[in-house]
C-alpha cells in the first residue's frame, strides 16, 4: 500500500448519519423486553434474566464514556486538525509508522471502544490504515490508566506490568506489519477508502465536529449495545464449573482465558481485576486474557464491524486473536 494518497474531499452523501445500528439494538432490546412481559412478569423476576439485563447494562454503561471520548476526539480530529499533521509527525516508510503509531496508543487514556473511531478518523485523514490499526490495538492496552490498574490488581507483580506492556506492544506491531503484507482497501467500507482533506470552506468547524460526532456515535452506539447483549447471554449461560474444567491444563488454560476475554468484553480499564480473581490459572494464561481482551471482544468485533465493515472485522479479529495468543505465551514464558 503506498505511503502517500491523493486527498478526496468527502461530499454530503458520505458524511450523512445511518443511525440503523442504534435503531436496530433498540428496537432488538424492546422486542426482547416486550417478549419477556408477554410471557408474564414471572419471567422480569427470574434471576438469569436479572442478571443478564445486570451484566448488559454494566458494559454499556461502562463502555460508553470511553465511546463518547473516542468519536468526540475523532470529531475534533476531523474538524480542527490540519490534514496533513499525521502524515508528517509518523515516518513516511508505513513499515516504520507501525511500531510508531502503536507506542503513541499510550497516550490515549480510553479503552477499545475510543480507539475504533479515532482509528478511522486517522484513516480517514491519510495515515496508512496499517499504523492506524497498530495504534487501535495498543491504545487500550497500554495506556497509561490500564497499566495502573494492573499494577494495582497485581500488586507486589511488576512482571506482570512489564509483560502486559511488551506482549500488547508487540501483537499491535506484529498486526500493522501483517497489514502491510496481506491487506487489502477493498476489505475497508467505502467510505474509509476517501480521504478527508480537512476543513471544507463554508462550513463551521463547530458544525463538521457535530456532524462527525453525531455519525460515528450513532454508528457506533448500535454495534456496542450489541456486543453488549451477546457478552451477558454468555456470563449467564456458562456455568461457573467450565472454569474449573480447564485449569489443570497449561495449553488449554491459555486458550480457555483468551476465549473467554473474547466473549466476557469487560472493559480494559477493569480486566485486570478479572484476571487476578482467576488464581486457578497460570499468570501465562491470565497474561493472555489481559492481552487479547482489549484487542478482541464481543463489543470491539461488533465496533469494528460496523465502522470498517464485516470483511474487514472477521478477518482482522481471528489474525489478532491467533498473534496476541502467540506473543502471550512468549513473553509470559520468558517474564512470568
């Protein structure tokens, strides 16, 4: 993919905001609630029901601030940032940018629902979608609000810090260079394929930062009350005993860990404190949950999915999944 892109400003149809996805969890949500209340309210009163309506709302809620600090940064991005600052602060080889783009994730104090719209604002505005997904995966993984929390939730286990921050480093590096090697643009939406040459005259900045924050939350949103719904169906449904059953197994604890931070979704801000509960598993295996989960979960698919589209999100997750696992089971093995 080549460095350098011709700018092509983006009309009114492709700034236009498709609320579908929020429209469609909504109405999901409604229809789940309607159906419960017909079948009678002994059903509201069931505690799997309470508790999956508990754990569904837990992770919007959660989630949901780190959502608004993302698409109003990449609002803010799109609006009020010269287009060519990126391209001239990262290296101008997209094999150096990567490692570049994925150590400036630390400065972005948000979990993985900020970094999906500040990714596509980036690519938007001419970064290499290499560098851009670099820093989508490191950005929730070693900020510095997430490294706190894991010295915190391990205290006394510097290693564990160390090898959290290397082990994430790497996979969001190892990622970007696997872009530059096997990716394509066709697997990106349309719109992702433009690029935003900046303010457009006659407009006001205030209204193209409303504009841009209103289409990438809606957009968004939907997909994160989803992934959200998914999430709780397993907390719910997957009893207690499964964890017990794959302790015993060092190979098969780090797949069951990494698996099970894909499908649980909890927010990098507080996995750490999840991984530290898990004292039946190895620290390799509980090193694999905290590095996959901020780069791959239920919500962060289904984010991905709506703002790069489905080509894109199902290939790059199962990638990433398999990479951090690797770089999980090296570092862990070597620090831990």
């Amino acid at each position: 993919m080549a460095d350098g892109v011709a700018a092509v400003p983006l009309g009114p149809s492709l700034r236009r905001v498709r609320p579908w996805p929020l429209g469609a969890a909504f109405a999901l949500s409604a229809a789940v609630a309607a159906l419960l209340l017909l079948a009678g309210t002994q059903w509201l009163s069931d505690p799997a029901v309470q508790a999956w309506r508990t754990v569904s709302l837990a992770i919007t809620v959660q989630a949901l601030p780190f959502l608004l600090l993302g698409t109003a940064l990449s609002g803010a991005i799109n609006a009020f940032v010269p287009a060519d600052l990126f391209t001239r602060v990262l290296p101008k080889r997209a094999v150096l940018a990567v490692p570049v783009a994925g150590a400036a994730g630390a400065i972005l104090p948000g979990c993985e629902c900020a970094s999906v719209p500040v990714a596509s604002s980036l690519i938007r505005r001419g970064v290499t979608p290499a560098a851009a997904f670099s820093f989508l995966l490191s950005a929730p993984a070693i900020n510095p609000v997430v490294l706190t929390a894991t010295a915190v939730a391990f205290p006394g286990n510097p290693a564990m810090v160390a090898a959290r921050l290397i082990a994430s480093l790497a996979t969001a590096a190892a990622m970007g260079w696997l872009w530059l090697w096997l990716g394509r643009e066709e697997w990106l939406r349309p719109l992702l394929r433009q690029r935003h040459t900046g303010h457009e005259h006659g407009h006001s900045r205030w209204t193209e930062f409303r504009l841009g924050f209103q289409h990438d939350f809606l957009h968004a949103g939907g997909f994160l009350v989803l992934g959200a719904m998914a999430a709780a169906t397993f907390n719910v449904t997957v009893p207690g005993s499964v964890l017990d059953a794959f302790s015993g197994s060092p190979w098969l604890s780090v797949l069951f860990l990494a698996a099970l931070a894909v499908l649980l979704a909890v927010c990098s801000e507080a996995d750490a404190f999840v991984a530290a509960s898990l004292t039946g598993f190895s620290p390799t295996a509980r090193l694999a949950f905290l590095v996959v989960g901020p780069m791959v979960d239920l919500k962060l698919i289904a984010l991905q999915a709506g703002t790069f589209g489905r080509a894109f999100a199902w290939r790059f997750s199962t990638a990433t999944t398999v990479v951090a696992i690797a770089a999980s089971v090296l570092i862990g093995g070597a620090l831990l």
